[in-house]
C-alpha cells in the first residue's frame, strides 16, 4: 500500500481508538476449557458510561459463550497442545494499544 494512502488510514485509525479509549477503560477475553471440545469464552469490559459531564458511571459488561475447539484462536489451541493449559486471558486493550503505539506514522 502506498504511503500516501497507508499513513493517512494509520491516523484515523489511531484517533478512533484513542476516541474509544476515553469510555472503554478495559477489555479482557477469559476463555477456560470445559470438556474435550468446548470452552467458555468471557468477554469482560469496563467502560464508562456518561449521563452527564459531572457525573461519569463505570461499568462492567460481560458476555459468556460456549466456543467449539475449531473456534479458539490457534495461540490457545497451541498452548493448550503443549501443556494442556486450561484457561487463556488476553488483556484486549493492552494489545490494540501496543499495536497502534508500534504503528509507523512516517510520511
């Protein structure tokens, strides 16, 4: 992709993130193996909720789901293969602000 065109999309995208940062504070991924073929994926989020400026609100959101084997990312399928881990957390924030603090801003 042409710079002209990459750097440009790169900013946009970091300012979105950085827009959506300031009302989601957090964001993790549970997942934790239930039997041979399933396994629970919970998806908790800590935003902030403004009813008005003087007043911000934080909240937990939690999403639980069964997940097939097929379905979990292959990093999990490959550390449960090499030592039968049996749950996975993933800090979902941390990783998209490590990804875009690395992305080249160059022009």
């Amino acid at each position: 992709m042409d710079d002209k065109v990459a750097v440009p999309i790169r900013r946009v995208v970091k300012k979105a993130w950085e827009a959506l940062r300031k009302y989601l504070l957090k964001t993790v991924i549970h997942l934790e193996r239930r039997n041979a073929s399933k396994w629970e994926r919970r998806i908790t989020s800590f935003v902030v909720e403004v009813l008005t400026p003087q007043t911000p609100i934080i909240k937990k959101v939690e999403t639980v789901e069964e997940v097939d084997w097929d379905d979990l990312p292959d990093d999990v399928r490959s550390a449960w293969m090499k030592s039968e881990q049996q749950f996975h957390d993933m800090d979902v924030t941390a990783i998209r602000d490590q990804q875009l603090e690395t992305l080249e801003m160059t022009n």
